[in-house]
C-alpha cells in the first residue's frame, strides 16, 4: 500500500487511523510494524510501548495486557543480542584492541550475509563506545592517566569505524611510535 506519511511518526498515526479501530492492542501494533518494516526496514520499527504510548497522545484506548504480552516477547533475546552482548569492553588497552577485533569479526560476517540490520548494531556499538571514551577524555573531573587512556581509546575507534580493514597494520604501527611508548610505557 502506498502511504501518504513523509515521517515514521505520521505512518504510525496513518495506519492506526487507516485500521479504524476502537482500541489498540496486539494486533494493530503488529500491522504498524510491519507498515513501518516495509517503509523504512526493519531497525525502525520502535518497540510497542514507543508505538502505544505515541497512539494513545493521539487519544487511542490502550489494550495495555495485549500490549505488555507482545513487548515481552519481542524484548525476549533478539536475534543479535547474543553476539553482541558484553562484546565492547574498554577497561584497559589489550581489553579494547580485544573488543575491535571481535567488532571487525562481526563486521565481516555481516557485510557478508549482507546484513544491514546486523553491521549497523555493530557499527552504532562502536560509536557509542567511541563516545563514551571521547566525552571521558573530556571530563574534567578525571585524572591526567584516564584523560589520555580514553582519548587513545577514541582514537582507536575513530580509525576503526573510518578505516576497518586496516585496523591491525594501524594499531601496530601505533603500538610500536614513540608516543604510544611515552604515554603507555
């Protein structure tokens, strides 16, 4: 069907208005997933407390059991959670080339499947562990030593998410430069 909605947001709204219904449970939050999967993939589609809780401003009667029943079972393990779980870990040094490298395994192996949904989990990990490190090396209340930890970090992951398949050679020539070894020993 061809939708009218420019936003996700409106699509949501198009669609339940299109449905015609009373109340919203289950099922109707269902067809509004898979209107917006259509229109916008699958890594769109926001979990149905997001698509209740944005119906029910819109003055929608709320089956909230229904409702409650299909977020459990959607929130229950998903597909990548598994692989990605504790999978960035930035403690130290060797703990995060550690992390990248399995970050670059999972890479590959969804550029591979062709994966959308699963290199952009893996890319928006890397970013965020990216930020964290980068806004630590920013804070202020933190020593020197944890200043420059995190900066590095950053660096690392910067390089990674620009460049991935060069990674290694890069971090190797790091290693072995004269300021990581003023700086890291």
């Amino acid at each position: 069907m061809a939708w009218q909605s420019r936003t996700k947001t409106d699509l949501i709204i198009e669609v339940w208005e299109k449905l015609d219904c009373e109340s919203v449970g289950a099922a109707e939050i269902e067809a509004i997933s898979v209107a917006v999967d259509a229109e916008y993939g699958a890594a769109a589609v926001d979990p149905p407390m997001v698509i209740a809780r944005l119906l029910a401003d819109e003055g929608a009667v709320l089956r909230h059991a229904e409702i409650m029943r299909l977020h459990v079972d959607r929130a229950s393990d998903g597909p990548y959670d598994a692989a990605l779980r504790n999978l960035v870990q930035i403690d130290d040094l060797d703990s995060a080339a550690s992390s990248i490298r399995k970050l670059e395994n999972l890479r590959r192996k969804y550029k591979a499947e062709n994966d959308r949904d699963g290199l952009r989990l893996v890319l928006d990990m890397a970013l965020r562990a990216k930020k964290t490190a980068a806004a630590a090396a920013a804070r202020a209340d933190i020593d020197a030593g944890e200043k420059i930890f995190n900066a590095e970090i950053s660096a690392w992951l910067t390089v990674w998410l620009q460049t991935p398949d060069i990674f290694d050679s890069w971090l190797d020539l790091r290693r072995d430069s004269a300021d990581y070894r003023s700086k890291f020993g």
